[in-house]
C-alpha cells in the first residue's frame, strides 16, 4: 500500500508530536512543515524535512495529499479554506476553530468542495473509550441516568508566566473543558442545555482556575464536570488514561457513566451491575472489561487516511466537532451570566 503525502502546517507543541508520530506510521510520508517560526525550522532540520515559511508556498512547491492544521485556534479557518482550494483533505487540532460561525463556514466549504475534514478531538481514537462506547451502544448500561467527570490536575506555576494565561479566555474552561464535553457527548449523546459556575479563588488571576458545570442530555440524562487547574488532585483524564507519558499515570478512576442497569467508569473500564435481583440490598458485582493499549494519535492516523480513502466516515466531523465547540462556548456564557443556555437543537 502506498503512502499517503502529509503536510505539518503549525510545528508547535502538537505539530511537532503529530510529525514524529506520522514519521513512524506506515500510511504517511510526512512530505513538509510549514511554520513561520525558527524552532520550527530547526525542527524540521533535525527530522531531514523539506521547511516553508509560508503555507501557501508549501502548497506551490510540493504535491501534497492531505495536511494536518495544529496552529493556534483562530488561524483554523484561513489555513482550512487555503487546504479546501487547494484540493487537501485536512485534519484539524481542536478546537475546529475559535467560533461558532467560523466552524460551520470550514465545514459547509468542505462539504461543498467534497473535501475530507477531520478534527483533532484524538480522545475518540483512544481503545478505552472506543470500547465503552461499544458498550454502552449495546445498551449495556440500560437507559443512561448520569455521569460524573472529573478534570483536576496542577498546572506548574511556570505555565502561568505567557500573560495571555492569566488572562480571560486563557483558563481551563476554554483550553481543557473541550475534551470532557467531547468525551461526554461521544459517550451520552447531545446536551440540550447546561449551567456553569466558575472561581478565581486559587490562582486570583483574572481568568477562572476552577469551574462546576451541570449537564442536561436530549436523552433525559443529566451530568456534572469538575474542572480545575489548582488542584493537587490525580483524578484528570490525562493523569489516569496513559495517553502521554508526560504525564505520570495514576491508577484511579476519574469519568463515571451511570445507567438503569448497570454503571461504567473510564479509565479502568469498570462495568457495576447486579448480578442476579436487582436494588441497593443486593450484591453489586464489578467486572473490569479488557482494555487494550494502543495510541490514539496513532489511530487517528490510521483513520485519517481511512475517511480520505472513503472506507470509514470521521470519528470527529467537522459538524459534531462545532457542537462540541458550541457547548464549551456555552459553559463560558453560563457562568458569564450565570444563567443557564440552551443548545441549538
Ligand atoms: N489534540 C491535542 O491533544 C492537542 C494538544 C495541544 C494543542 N492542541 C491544539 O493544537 C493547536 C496548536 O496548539 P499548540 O499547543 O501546538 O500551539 P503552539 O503555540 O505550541 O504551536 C503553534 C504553532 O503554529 C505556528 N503558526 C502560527 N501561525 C501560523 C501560520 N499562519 N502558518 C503556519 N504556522 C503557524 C506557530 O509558529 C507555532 O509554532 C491548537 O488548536 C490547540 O488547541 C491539541
């Protein structure tokens, strides 16, 4: 099977991990990185790529299959429409952009033009939660009742030097809450309508540390989300799933999916049911389902070439990436105004 030609366009934090990943993956020759930047330059340097300072001469200069797009999030839509005109299927870092209206602008133009759009939201790709939601689309747990999720972890203090970090719209509420209200909404369906608190009182900066959120799904059930850079505290998903060994791995359980006949936690992948007669006087049996490792930015490769080549649709849509960015824009208003916000059905 040949290799598919892949472009780096932003080799930052994540770009520069997709190309060491892309490098090793037998679908993908990595063909070139664009990036204004030195440290980029030298990146590509050290991995003996070709290097532009321009996308756009990138796209003159070398024939190109597909580009991952992992710049900052209000670059997405002018760098997507640049890939869409040049007939490059793309995969996007999430968030697919920095709003609403810019969302649905690169999906309806990759629709329209027929082009593959993926979006980074690599949790999907990860075989936990494939497997529960294998599960749970089985009907496993009965009719889901609730889920409780929670993202505490300590950001180091040296994090907080970019200005822009303090700053309102530099929080967790804007940088990590996207990945849980992705997660949940894989796993429990679209959310109708939340409300949301948030605090400053750990760091006292002007952006929040800390944010509650309260989640009503269409399917009738309902979610919390605890979320907070401040806290010494295991129980985030990067900490427990091992999806980055940056992050030393802590054996505990921290999402929790409840439904009328039986509960799932993630990571360890604990399915809670009773065996026999059900209610709280009977036994309740704890089966812990095989999870398997594999590397979900890996398998987002994979499947990246798998939609291009129309044998499997995306994971992450363009369309349901912009729904989970409207619910994380959503937990912000709320407790902007500490009312709560309906959904666009
Ligand atoms: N899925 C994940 O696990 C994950 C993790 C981190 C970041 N992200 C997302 O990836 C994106 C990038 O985040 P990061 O942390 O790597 O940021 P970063 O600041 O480390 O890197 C961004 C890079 O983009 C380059 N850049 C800026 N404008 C450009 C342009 N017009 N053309 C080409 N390059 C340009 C910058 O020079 C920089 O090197 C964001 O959307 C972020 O939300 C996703």
């Amino acid at each position: 099977m040949s290799k598919l030609r892949l472009a780096i366009i932003g080799a930052g934090a994540i770009g520069r991990a997709h190309t060491d990943l892309a490098l090793r993956h037998p679908d993908w020759t990595v063909s070139a990185i664009a990036d204004p930047s030195e440290e980029a330059a030298s990146f590509a340097t050290s991995r003996n790529l070709a290097w532009f300072g321009n996308y756009e001469e990138m796209f003159d200069a070398v024939p190109l299959d597909a580009a991952i797009i992992a710049t900052p999030n209000d670059t997405h839509l002018e760098i997507g429409l640049a890939c869409i005109a040049r007939g490059i299927a793309m995969l996007v870092e999430k968030p697919i952009a920095s709003t609403v209206e810019e969302a649905q602008a690169l999906t309806s133009a990759a629709d329209k033009a027929g082009i593959p759009l993926m979006v980074g939201h690599h949790r999907r790709h990860n075989p936990l939660l494939r497997k529960a939601c294998d599960l749970i689309n089985e009907g496993r747990l009965g009719r889901p009742v609730s889920a409780t999720v929670m993202a505490n972890f300590l950001k180091p203090d040296s994090y907080f030097e970019a200005a822009w970090r303090r700053l309102p719209g530099g929080g967790p509420i804007l940088i990590n809450l996207i990945h849980e209200i992705d997660l949940m909404r894989f796993l429990f369906g679209e959310i109708d309508r939340l409300q949301a608190l948030r605090s400053n009182a750990a760091r006292g900066f002007e952006v929040e540390d800390t944010a509650a959120v309260l989640i009503q799904f269409r399917n009738g059930a309902l979610g919390t989300i605890t979320l907070s850079d401040s806290a010494t505290a295991p129980w985030s998903w990067d900490l427990t799933s091992g999806e980055s060994p940056s992050y030393p791995r802590q054996d505990v359980n921290t999402h929790f999916f409840m439904g009328t006949d039986a509960s799932l936690t993630l990571p360890r992948l604990e399915l809670w049911r009773y065996r026999d007669s059900k209610g709280w006087h009977e036994p309740l049996t704890q089966e812990r389902c095989a999870p398997h490792d594999g590397n979900p930015y890996m398998e987002q490769l994979r499947h990246f070439r798998s939609v291009i080549e129309g044998i499997e649709a995306p994971r992450s849509s363009g369309q349901d990436a912009t729904r989970s960015l409207e619910a994380t824009l959503a937990v912000q208003h709320a407790a902007q105004t500490s009312q709560s916000v309906a959904l666009a059905v």
